[in-house]
C-alpha cells in the first residue's frame, strides 16, 4: 500500500481592508489583539453603504431577528474568531443608529475583499 500526503495548505490569515456586506461594505480602520489564552482580535471598520443603514441581527442569518442597524460612515467593532464556524456572518459591536445605545450583533458578509 502506498500513501501519498497532501500537500499542506496555508489558510490566508490576512486582514481584509475591505468587507463586502449586504447591503454595503466595511473598511478597515484600526486594529489590536488581546493576549488572552482565547484570542481573540478586535478590528475597527467604516461601513459603506449606498446611504442607508446596514442591518444588525440577533444570530447569524436571515431567520434572526433584527435588533439595530448601522449608519454609512460609522466605525464599528468587529471580532474575527479562528474556525467561529459562523459561515458568511460576522459578529460586530457599535451604536446602533436608532436608539444611540451600543449594540452587539451578527451581519451578513457576500465575500472578502
């Protein structure tokens, strides 16, 4: 019996300086990790939209309620966890534009730039 080993496949673990989202896209303006034992990197992003505001929801998908909404223009936090397993949704923190009040939540990602 021969074995073959494949040949070993480095995940890209660049930050994005864009992010395409529904509905707009995020860029990135700041970022910083924690040296915690769980690490986790918080990265500061504009969200560009085409003047309206970008959705934010309980979980992630479509079937979550919406519990904010982001204004074009704003920074907002965003945490990328390693294999979240969260598939096309990102887990992100800023003020949400009709309450003023901070918010945490899920939106939706179409693709990397």
């Amino acid at each position: 019996m021969t074995c073959f080993a494949a040949e070993k496949q480095e995940k890209d673990r660049s930050i994005p300086e864009l992010i395409q989202v529904d509905g707009g896209m995020l860029q990135l303006v700041d970022s910083s990790e924690n040296g915690s034992a769980r690490r986790v990197a918080r990265y500061q992003y504009h969200v560009i939209t085409d003047g309206s505001n970008l959705n934010v929801r309980s979980g992630p998908g479509t079937n979550y309620s919406i519990i904010g909404k982001f204004k074009n223009g704003q920074v907002i936090d965003v945490s990328f966890m390693q294999d979240a397993g969260i598939g096309s949704w990102i887990y992100a923190g800023g003020v949400d534009a009709i309450t003023g009040k901070y918010i945490n939540g899920y939106i939706h990602e179409d693709y990397y730039g």
